[in-house]
C-alpha cells in the first residue's frame, strides 16, 4: 500500500506550496492554497482564511493537475474537484449535517466515496464498503500528514485525495 506524506503550518494562513513524497523519499507532487486575486485574499483574510478556499495540485512540472475548490450557494456548502489529467469533476458534499462530525460524500460519474471523519485519528476513505485510503494530521509543531492508498482503491492519484484532503479535512468549512 502506498504511503505519502508531508507537512503543514499550524496556521491556516500561512500558504507555502508544499512537496508530498512517497514513502522512499521520492517527489510526487506539489501543491498550495490559491487566490485568483489580492481582493479575494483579502476578503478571506477577514473572514479567518476559510471563505475563499481552493488548492491546486501539481505535476514535477509545475503543471496543474488537480483543483478543489469550497463553493457556498444559497447557505449550503460543498467542495468541486475536477481531475485535469481524465478531464473528471466530483462534488463533495456533507452527509448527516446533525452530526457533530458529518460525514462526507465524494460524487463523482461512476463513483461514490464516503469519508468518515475523524477527528483524533486516521480519516477512512470508503467505497463499496471497503476502506480505500486513509488520512491522518499529528500535530509535532507542525502537521505531519499522512496518506494511504489501499491497491483495491479504484483512483490511485495521491492528487486527489490530498486536493480534496486539504479542503474538507486540513481547513474545512
């Protein structure tokens, strides 16, 4: 199985692109918080770094390979993914608002995922009722995140499951 990992700041404000590697130490990917503009950096800033989120994932070449993004419509809010390598988007919602830690669903053409939340320990990426990833953030004075893909995973892009971990999971809503 597959393991990656990498880092982030404590403070959700702080926006540095960041290497994942694999376990041997190998560059996979990179990614960071982006901002079309300085208004809408702005405007997020005072509304504590949490309105106008977005992540890019990229290739070794510095190419954009991965995009999600929070979208807040008529007071429901739900991220947008969309794979620029197999052209696909995905729609990730909340399931079971009235939990105190909701659930959430990855939509996608042929795939449903449900990531069960956990606050405390690793977060399951589930489908078909089987495990296919999963991600963790310790705290060592900063997060040290992990990542793993199950082979029986029917997407093995650490892409995206960083891209939509990093939305719904690191910063959230």
């Amino acid at each position: 199985m597959p393991t990656y990992h990498y880092t982030q700041p404590l403070e959700i404000e702080i926006t540095p692109k960041t290497t994942v590697y694999k376990e041997d130490g190998k560059e996979i990917c990179t990614f960071q918080r982006y901002y079309s503009n300085k208004l809408k950096w702005f405007l997020d800033r005072a509304m504590e770094y949490r309105y106008f989120l977005r992540y890019d994932i990229y290739d070794l070449n510095d190419q954009v390979i991965f995009t999600c993004k929070k979208v807040s419509k008529k007071g429901r809010v739900f991220f947008q993914a969309f794979d620029y390598e197999t052209k696909e988007h995905f729609t990730i919602t909340y399931d079971k608002w009235k939990e105190l830690v909701a659930d959430l669903l990855i939509l996608g053409k042929d795939l449903n995922i449900v990531i069960e939340k956990e606050l405390e320990d690793w977060t399951s990426y589930v489908w078909e009722g089987k495990e296919i990833a999963r991600w963790r953030a310790r705290v060592e004075g900063e997060f040290l995140i992990e990542l793993e893909i199950h082979e029986e995973s029917p997407i093995q892009n650490p892409a995206f499951f960083v891209a939509i971990s990093q939305c719904a999971l690191y910063i959230g809503s």
